[in-house]
C-alpha cells in the first residue's frame, strides 16, 4: 500500500496526508479543549455562570468530534476503494455510492472549517 498513500485522492490531498490531519485534528483539538476549559474553569463561580459556560464547551467538543469523524469516514472509503484493487493496477476505484459519500463527506469537513 506504499504507492497506494502516495496517490492523490483529491486535489492536493493524498491517503497518507488524510490520515496525517485526522492524527493531527485531534492531538490539536484535544489541547485546544485542555486550554479552553482550564481557561474557562475559574470563571465558573456559582452554578448560574456553569449553566452558561459548560454547554459552549460541549458544543466546541461536539464540532471537534464531528469533523474528526468526517475525516475517518473519507479515509474509510479510500482504504476500502484500495483494498478492492489491491491485485490490480492500484488504481483508486470507488463505487458510485462510495463516490456520493465522498464527495458529502468532503463538503461536510470544508463547511465546517
């Protein structure tokens, strides 16, 4: 599969590449979440200021979660369309409904960012 992380998915993206911003989204994300709340924690003085502060951390978590999810659902697809030819030319081929899903899944990570 060494050529195969190699080959452009899309413009500008390869497999291997995917799969290094799914690693990266996250290790970033989860700090970025360890700073917001450690930043957040001492505004919390009563449970008034709580029920203000803690749903925005759960939906900057949620997003996170989301777009990280899109990213593991494209690397997916491309890994199942390698696998099927594998004893090919090594070509990336994708059914039409893997291609659909592709194409929503990256529209859904570009919106989102």
């Amino acid at each position: 599969m060494s050529e195969e992380k190699t080959d452009e998915i899309f413009e500008g993206k390869t497999f291997e590449s995917l799969l290094k911003d799914i690693y990266t989204n996250s290790t970033r994300k989860e700090a970025q979440i360890q700073i917001l709340i450690t930043e957040l924690k001492p505004m919390i003085k009563n449970i008034g200021d709580a029920i203000i502060i803690v749903p925005l951390i759960k939906d900057y978590m949620e997003i996170a979660v989301k777009n990280d999810e899109a990213l593991i659902k494209m690397a997916a697809i491309v890994q199942k369309a390698y696998l099927r030819t594998s004893g090919g030319d090594g070509g990336l081929v994708l059914t039409d409904a893997e291609k659909e899903q592709l194409i929503a899944e990256v529209g859904r990570v570009g919106v989102s960012k």
